[in-house]
C-alpha cells in the first residue's frame, strides 16, 4: 500500500493495523483487547489464509 492510500484511509476515519505471519496472535489480541473486537473477517487464498489459523481462535468459513 502507498503512503497516499494509508494517508487517504486515514482522513476517512478507517484504522489498519499490519501485521506479518509471526505477529498475528499479537495483533489479534489487541484488537480484541484495546479495541473490543470480536469477530474477524479474512479473506484470500489457500496461502494467506493459512496464517489465519491460529491457536486458540476459531475459523468459521461461509
């Protein structure tokens, strides 16, 4: 993503939080803790959502 993109989510109100595989938990927790989020929606392939499946947290698919 371009500086002007994340410049442009920002001035319409929209958070985003990056986070790479490792750091997935972690940035779950929080969004959940700091935030009070409770469900997630993932999208992508096979591979991206491979890292998705993290302990402790279930996937639903539709």
């Amino acid at each position: 993503m371009t500086d002007a993109h994340l410049a442009g989510l920002r001035a319409d109100g929209v958070g985003y939080l990056f986070a790479g595989e490792d750091d997935l938990d972690r940035a779950m927790r929080a969004l959940r803790e700091e935030l009070g989020i409770e469900h997630f929606l993932f999208e992508g392939g096979g591979a991206s959502m491979a890292p998705c499946c993290v302990p402790g947290w279930l996937m639903k698919s539709a």
